[in-house]
C-alpha cells in the first residue's frame, strides 16, 4: 500500500495480518522526509481503521510500535 505522509513523501508500506489472531500491523521501511531526515523501517500495531470508499483511500491509526 502506498503511505501518504503530512510533508508530501509517499512510501511503500506493507499492511500485515497475524495468521493466529488476524490483528493488523503496518510494516513501514527506511524512508527520507521531505527535509532530508532518514526514518528507520519499522513495523506498528493498527489499532483503528477507516475507510472512505469514495476517495479509495483506508486511514490507519497506529498503536504501539514492534520494531
């Protein structure tokens, strides 16, 4: 999935599901911000979902992070 970020950078993340308990968690890789800061990959619980099927757009609200 392609992860929109507030500074304009888009990054491709991975939207995981756990096989035995079907929660969801967001894989994100090392990516620059718009200003040239390097983010280390990571991977974050999803703790809500929302989905707006007219902009074909799912909002993600992250929880903890794993890694």
């Amino acid at each position: 999935m392609v992860l929109s970020f507030s500074d304009g950078v888009d990054v491709e993340g991975e939207l995981l599901t756990g096989q035995q308990t079907g929660e969801l968690a967001l894989a994100v890789p090392a990516y620059r911000t718009a200003t040239g800061h390097l983010v280390s990959a990571a991977v974050w619980t999803v703790s809500e979902t929302q989905t707006n099927s007219e902009r074909d757009q799912l909002s993600i609200r992250l929880g903890q992070r794993l890694s």
